[in-house]
C-alpha cells in the first residue's frame, strides 16, 4: 500500500473518533461542530411500523470526511524527554521528591525510587496504637493462707486501662520487585509500649521496649519461567499457621524456607521457630532466656483445589518443649476436693498438630474452615506426676455471604476438653502461640479479655484467644492439654454505612466442653457447661479511606450463665474500648 493512502487511513480512523468523542461534551461544542463537519454523528431513524409492534431504530452510519482538516504541524509534537531510569518517570511528569507526604509525588522513604545503587530501597513506616479500656472483670480470687476452698469467690472489679505502642519498621531491600521477591531484604521493629492499669485502688504503671521484627531474607532462585521462587528467612519475623491464626500467630524466632510452584498455584513454608519469652503485653521479651520450646512446621497452600476462588492448606506442625519441668501435683485422692498447684510448675511434652483450612468463595457464600487434630505424649502431666497420651481435636467454620451494603454471617467452633484429668489422656486442645480473628472481629469480651482462675498461678484463659486453656501464668507460652475446652455458636453481621465506617455486631453462645478439670481445680462438683451469651457492637471508622488513621470503638459484654456463675460472682462482665492507629 503506498505511504501516502497509509497515512491518509491512519487519519481518518483517528478523527472519527475524535468526532464522536467530543461531539458528546457539551463543553468542547465549537470543536464539536467542527468535528462533526468531517465526521457527521451516527442518526438513528424509526420506519414506518403497524400499530401495536414493537419499534425497531434503524441505524444510519457518519460520511467522514478527513481531508478537510490540515497536516499537523512539527511543533504540534511533544518533544520526548529521556530519564535516567523507570523510577523517575513521575518526577518527569512534573511530581517533585517529597520526603513527607506518602502519597504526592516520589517518596524515597516508600520505596518509590532507589536510596542507593540501582535498586536499594528503602521503607519506612511509624505507627502510633493508643488504646484506652474501661472494662468491669474478674480480677482476684481470695486467698487464706494460700489454700483455695470452694466458698472462695473473685470480685469483679472496674477497672481503667491506656495502652500506647509506638512501632517504627524499617525495611532495606535489594531488586525489581515488581514480578518477583526482593533479592535481599532485612527488617528491624522494635515497639515502645506504655501501660497504665487503674482498679480505684492501685495505679500500675509500666513501660518496656520489645523488638517485633528482626529478619534477613535472601532469595534463592527462580524455579520456573512463571516467576515461581525460593526465599530463606532467619531472624525473628512474623508467621501465621493458618487463615485465622487459630494455631500460631506469633513473631518467633526462627528460619524460614518458603516459596511458590505451578504458576503461584502452591506456596509452601518450612519453618523451624524457637519460643521467646513475653512480657506482660505479649511482645517479645529479648532480656530473659530462651526457652527450651521448639515449633517445626511445614504447610503447603493449594489454590483452586476443589473450586475456583477456594483455597486449601494441608499443615503439619510439631511442639516441641523441654522446660525440665516438675509438673503440677494433684492425685486421686484430691477428687472432691481442690488440687494443690506448684506456682511455677513446667512440663515437658512433644505433640503434632495434623490440620486443613480452607478459605474462599463458592458463588455469594464465603466460607473459612479449619480442622486439627493434636496428638503426642507429655511428661509430668498438668495433674499427675507420670507420662500422658494427648489426644486432641479442633474444628471451627464461619459461613457469609455478601450483599449489597452487609454481610451476615454464621459461626461455629469445637476445642476438645478433658473428662477425667487424673487418668493418663490429656483430650483438651491447646493451640501454640495463636491469636485468632475469628466469629466477627477480635473486640468480643470473652475472645478478647483474660479470665483468672487461682490466684497467680493458674488462668482460665488468656487474652485474644477463644481456648480455655488453664495456662500457667508463672510460663503462659507452654501449653497445656489438660483443659475443659469449649464450644461455640455464633451470629453476627458487618454493615458498611459508609465507605469509610463499618459497623459489626456479633452474639455467641458459649459453653464448656467439659467441666472435670474445673471440679479438680476448683474443689466443686456439677459445675455446669453454659459459660454464657457474649455480645458485642463494633465501629471502625478510616476516615481518609486508608489504613493511615484507623479509629476503633466496641462496647462488649457477657451475659453470665450457670458455669460461668458456678466460678465468679454472678456479676456481668463488660468492657468499652477504643483504638486510634495512626500510620505513616
């Protein structure tokens, strides 16, 4: 085809459709009746019809005339200006550096352009937690001479909390990581934390430093043309076991082996953690000893298994604890009566967690599951001084679906409790080191607050965790099957009144699984199963529609029944909380 005709088509094709577009704003009307000169707008006719039928338009297309418009001139070109590399292409388009704002313009600090060589970067983000709690709980049980009787009560007490977290993250990494993982990355989080507890009576006050993040990753290779890869991780670093964290949800220790195959459809972790100690706000405490604890683990991520928009994980984990500990004593003979407890009592135990999960859509419905079974042997039982067999089970699934504005949902969750905690099986599940956001969000009084049990030595549960666990509070990060476990059902629903607001309120139902361990602990007989209704209401506010300024507010309350009523006083326990997260 001759140049000439080339580039007369080109033309044409071109100024027709400049003629449609601007011919439809009524602000470009002059350009408009210009264009549509050249390329007249399409007309639609309705023909003659019989009465009654339904009317067919009948489409008459534009007569273009592109030789009507002149040549383009050579200054009607944009000259094209060369940049050093891809990063600087907004500075080009007229956005200078701003080492402030991470949004407007190139941030070196955000990882927008290198801070050194051709591809180190640099990010940095601060963040600001202040949480302030008035809650109304359990908080001491009465004590003569250190011996528990069953006419022992707990007083319920208000009390007043702030909690302030300052966390800066830093993180240098090396390589394009636009189709695959950095080449080098390290990280480092250490967390500043404030306390203050008021009772009415007694003001506590404590500050202490923790480092949440502590990592170097190197990545390995390339394990296929799609970009698939292997990494390495050592150092202390953030680890999930599962989708909810009903397992392990920790910043442990640890090396990490991990990657991707067949086109990111499987991603895999190996992984080998030893347990840091915690101080009172459960961030890692690098002044003490590390425990004799190990976590070996390997899960595997299945995209697409049994339906698209599904995703399964097969997990294997093994629990692993050599504290040389005594066990806590208690025989037979203490039936009917309450056991007597070593303060700071450890045991040894190996146990291995077998587990699938599942998360993903199936239409409409979300749908998240999770199944464990835990088995394995412990030294020096919680309750007898000889070698016992766990056998465990868990199961927990939550069902939603998504409308136009809300999305109700329906809960359910299973932890095994132990029926006879002086025979040689331990049936009460224990999770590691988990922190589950499950049934709605984590602002519910029961999943939220800890509850004690006996003075200082034994908790019947701790905070942000569902498990009723009897964890010793002198080691709470070893766990214990030996347990009355729990069951739950749960209803709740998420309203989004505005993009920026989400409001949730969630109802469960608890219960015990099993109340022999209490019996045993507490020296009481027929202890009931009803723990009670736990209600809660939930705002979280963004109101720049980011995760810069997050604000939170919940109301939560437990509506006590009769097992619950059969431990503490009767009273009903509550909390109101609030939570300002500011980023950068």
């Amino acid at each position: 085809m001759p140049p000439t005709l080339n580039n007369l088509l080109i033309r044409f094709f071109f100024f027709c459709s400049l003629g449609i577009f601007f011919n439809a704003s009524a602000e470009s009307k002059q350009t408009g009746n210009l264009l549509e000169s050249i390329c007249p707008k399409p007309e639609f006719s309705e023909p003659r019809r019989r009465p009654g039928t339904i009317p067919r338009l009948q489409y008459q297309g534009p007569t273009c005339r592109p030789n009507q418009l002149s040549t383009p001139r050579a200054e009607d070109f944009i000259d094209l200006t060369p940049v050093p590399d891809r990063w600087r292409i907004v500075e080009s388009l007229g956005y200078p550096v701003n080492w402030l704002d991470p949004y407007n313009g190139s941030n070196p600090l955000k990882g927008d352009r290198p801070i050194f060589g051709d591809d180190w970067f640099i990010s940095l983000n601060a963040v600001s937690s202040s949480r302030l709690e008035a809650r109304h709980t359990p908080t001491t049980r009465v004590i003569n001479n250190d011996v528990m009787d069953s006419k022992s009560s707990f007083r319920t007490e208000n009390q007043f909390l702030f909690n302030q977290n300052l966390s800066f993250d830093t993180v240098i990494y090396k390589g394009d990581t636009v189709f695959r993982p950095p080449e080098y990355k390290f990280r480092f989080t250490p967390v500043i934390n404030y306390n203050q507890i008021n009772n009415g009576s007694i003001v506590h006050e404590e500050s202490s430093f923790a480092v949440q993040g502590l990592y170097a990753e190197k990545y390995l290779r390339d394990a296929s043309d799609r970009y698939d890869f292997d990494s390495i991780r050592v150092g202390i670093q953030p680890f999930t076991s599962d989708f909810r964290g009903f397992l392990l949800l920790d910043q442990q220790l640890g090396v990490r082996l991990f990657g991707t195959r067949a086109n990111n459809t499987f991603q895999y972790n190996f992984a080998w953690f030893r347990r840091l100690r915690k101080n009172s706000q459960n961030q890692n405490d690098l002044s003490r000893d590390l425990p004799d604890n190990d976590v070996y683990l390997a899960n595997l991520y299945w995209q697409d298994l049994f339906k698209l928009g599904f995703m399964s994980q097969f997990i294997v984990a093994y629990n692993r604890s050599r504290e040389k500990g005594t066990g806590i004593i208690a025989d037979n003979s203490f039936r009917g009566q309450s056991a007597t407890f070593k303060e700071n009592a450890q045991h040894d135990y190996d146990v291995v967690y077998l587990g699938y999960n599942g998360d993903g859509r199936f239409g409409r419905i979300n749908l998240t599951t999770s199944i464990y079974y835990a088995v394995g042997k412990e030294s020096k039982g919680m309750f007898v001084d000889r070698n016992t067999d766990v056998r465990a089970l868990f199961g927990a699934g939550e069902i939603s679906i998504d409308f136009d504005w809300f999305k109700p949902r329906l809960s359910a969750l299973y932890a095994s409790g132990d029926d006879d905690p002086f025979d040689r099986t331990a049936q009460g599940f224990d999770g590691i080191s988990e922190n589950p956001i499950f049934a709605g969000t984590n602002f519910g009084f029961f999943n939220r607050q800890g509850l004690p049990l006996l003075g200082n030595t034994i908790s019947l549960k701790r905070n942000n965790t569902f498990f009723n666990a009897l964890r010793s509070q002198a080691d709470p990060g070893q766990s214990n099957f030996t347990n009355p476990g729990i069951n739950m059902i749960g209803l709740g629903v998420d309203i989004n009144v505005l993009p920026e607001l989400r409001i949730s309120l969630e109802a469960n139902q608890t219960w015990f699984d099993k109340t022999a361990v209490l019996e045993a602990v507490l020296g009481k007989q027929n202890i009931a199963r009803n723990i009670g209704q736990d209600i809660s209401l939930t705002a979280i506010y963004r109101p720049f529609a980011t995760q810069n300024l997050i604000v939170s507010l919940s109301a939560a309350a437990l509506i006590p029944g009769k097992g619950y009523q059969d431990i503490y006083d009767g009273q009903i326990p509550f909390s109101f909380f609030s939570n300002i997260i500011l980023s950068y």
